[in-house]
C-alpha cells in the first residue's frame, strides 16, 4: 500500500521560504498560481513576450515576468508549459538562469523521463502532479477541497526536495484530499497509459463505436446519443463515489447481468493484447519519440484527426442536444473560449 501525506505531515516552511515562478498559465498554470498564491507562497508567472495570458494573469492580481526573469528570480521554477514546448523553453530560457541549490519542477514526468532535459547536478528536481484538470485544482481548492496529487524527486541536491515538492503539494490544496509519493517513471508511464486506453483514448472510441453500431441499425440518433454519451457521466459518478461494487449495486439487476455476462466479451483477450503493446510502445520511448516528432513537423496527423473527430456525427448530435440542456455546462469553459483564449 501506499504512503499517503495529509495536512499533518506537511512542513509548510519548506515552500514559505522560497520564491515560486509558474512558467505558463494555461490549464494547470492559473491554478497553481492562484492557488499558491492564496497559500500564502511568493509567487510569479512567466510567461512569453506578446503572450495574451498577461493580461488574465496580471488582472487576476499576479506579478507577471518574462520566462528567463521569472527563472532568474525564482529558486522554485514549475514548468507549466505544453510538454512538446518545454526542452526548448528550458534551454533558452530556464537553464541559464539555474543556480546551485534551484528546484526545478514539473506536473508531468514526460521531459525528464524521455530525457528531453538534463539538469545539471546541484539542483533538486520534484514533481508535484494534480490527478486531475488544472480547472478542477482551481474549483476545488476555492471550495475547500483539494485534488490528490502525486509527488516525485528525481535529483535530491539539497536533501530538501520531498519535503519542498510536499509543501507545494499541499499549497494547491493537495493534501487536503492525500499526497503520494511515487518516481517520474511510474507517473509518466501510468499517465500516458491511462490517457490513451481509458480515460480519452478507450472511452472515446467506445462511446463512438456504440452509438454508430446503434445509429447503424436504425435507432434515432438522439436516443444513441443519450444511451451511449450523456448517460456514461451518471454511471462514472456512481463509480466516482462508490467503486464498481456500488455501481453495480445501484444499477438494475438487469443492467448488471449485462455488465457481467457482456462486459468480458466487449474487452477481450485481443484488447488487452493491445492494452500490453501500447504499454510497451509507452516504455520504449516509441510515443514519445512519436509525438515530438509529429509536434515539431507541424502536427499535420495531430490536426487532421482532430479534425475528423469534430466531423464525427454524434458531434452534431450532441451539440444541439446539449443546447437545449443549458444547465448541464453552466458555468464552464466553452471549447471556443477555451481554444482562443489561454496564448
Ligand atoms: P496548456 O496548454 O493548458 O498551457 C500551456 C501554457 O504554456 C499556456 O500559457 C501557453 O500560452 C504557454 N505556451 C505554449 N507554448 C509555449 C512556448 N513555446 N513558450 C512559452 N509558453 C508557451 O498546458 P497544461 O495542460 O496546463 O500542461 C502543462 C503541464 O502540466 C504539462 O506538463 C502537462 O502534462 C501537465 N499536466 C496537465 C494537466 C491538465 O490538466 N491539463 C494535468 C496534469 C499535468
Ligand atoms: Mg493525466
């Protein structure tokens, strides 16, 4: 079993010492911004020449620096930057800036686990990953909670740094919920995994191919759209709140037969064949080899299957049921608003 930190095991010091630079402000940016800085942290956000996030951030009451001035002023610099983006920002602008005794710190192992950058030796390098999006650490925290995260040292140069990526943890509002410990491999390889086969990657092309296989067949594509869509978010709280058991509990008896005689047959030994190559194509370095590839050629795949998706009809479908259900994103970030709006 893990070892969990909560509140009481936080030396706050750690962090309330120190300088903090928040090096963009896109999803996890603005929430460890804020939420630092409503911890009481000295804290700074860097950001790029021109970049339109200066004014939200500035507005939002937080001391706006360049990247390489945020760097020089900071001795705890968190790399919120697009993973794809972060090796040439941190030779440009980060790594000059770097003295003996620095944290350097990131949200996700990706970098530093691909070897995509190597610090040099006399600094700490932590990783403090929210288990969740950088909107959620940023509600949660402002209503009292927290989102779990996980903690990781890979250089310990100070003898400080679990201590220091502990104390950050809990300035976001982390250890109200629990702080574990784990290393930038098993965070980076268990997020990557997670991403492609359940949470995007799996549940989006199984959502997509039961509702064709049900519009297909001749069914209204509304009602497809309500079994197949909208209803997996009342079935994921139940599992959210209660685990599969509850789930099961609080469904028909029915529903579960189906679930238990069908759900093996749906995932089978062939998909978990598959569920082990991309695993293996995770730990190789195979994706992430791809993926920068494919960023720094222009993204041409990236941008054409992005945009197959959105021609995908249950899009259609969903938006014009969605509009007449206003209460149901009440509140949140449109995907037009966000799209144009974190530079
Ligand atoms: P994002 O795309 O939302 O924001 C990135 C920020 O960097 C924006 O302010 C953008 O303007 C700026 N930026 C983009 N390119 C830049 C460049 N070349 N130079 C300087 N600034 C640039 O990113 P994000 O989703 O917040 O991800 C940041 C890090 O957090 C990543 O390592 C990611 O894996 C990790 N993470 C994200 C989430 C999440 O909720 N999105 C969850 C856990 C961990
Ligand atoms: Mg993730």
């Amino acid at each position: 079993m893990a070892n969990i930190f909560y509140e009481n095991d936080v030396n706050r010091s750690a962090i309330a010492d120190r300088k903090v630079a928040v090096l963009g402000y896109g999803s996890q940016g603005h929430a460890h911004a804020l939420n630092l800085k409503e911890s009481g942290v000295d804290v700074c956000v860097g950001l790029r020449d021109g970049s339109g996030s200066v004014a939200k951030a500035s507005e939002a009451g937080l001391t706006v620096k360049s990247l390489a001035d945020a760097s020089a002023w900071a001795d705890v610099i968190m790399v919120l930057l697009p993973d794809t983006e972060q090796a040439s920002v941190y030779e440009e602008q980060i790594a000059p800036n770097l003295e003996a005794g620095d944290a350097l710190a990131f949200a996700h192992g990706f970098n530093i686990r691909f070897d995509l950058i190597t610090p040099p030796d006399d600094v700490d390098v932590i990783m403090v990953a929210p288990k969740g999006p950088g909107h959620l650490v940023r509600r949660t925290y402002v209503e009292g909670g927290g989102v779990p995260c996980l903690i990781a040292v890979e250089q310990d140069a100070t003898g400080g740094a679990t201590e220091l990526a502990l104390a950050y943890a809990a300035g976001l509002g982390g250890a109200r919920a629990g702080v574990i410990e784990t290393t930038f491999t098993e965070e980076c390889e268990t997020d990557l995994f997670g991403e492609q086969v359940v949470l995007c990657g799996g549940v989006t092309e199984l959502v997509r191919s039961a509702f064709d296989t049900l519009v297909d067949a001749g069914y209204q594509p509304e009602i497809c759209y309500f079994e197949c869509l909208h209803e997996l978010k009342l079935i994921v709280d139940l599992m959210y709140e209660q685990g599969i058991g509850g789930m099961r509990f609080s469904v028909s008896d029915t529903a579960e037969y189906g679930d238990l005689s069908r759900g093996p047959r749906v995932i089978d030994d062939h998909v978990r064949e598959t569920m082990k190559t991309i695993l293996d194509e995770i730990q190789s370095g195979a994706f992430a080899a791809e993926w920068v590839a494919e960023s720094r050629s222009g993204r041409e795949n990236f941008n054409r299957l992005e945009a197959a998706g959105h021609e995908h009809r249950i899009e259609k479908v969903g938006s014009d049921l969605r509009d007449m259900m206003p209460w149901i994103n009440a509140g949140r970030v449109s995907v037009q608003e966000a799209s144009g709006g974190q530079g």
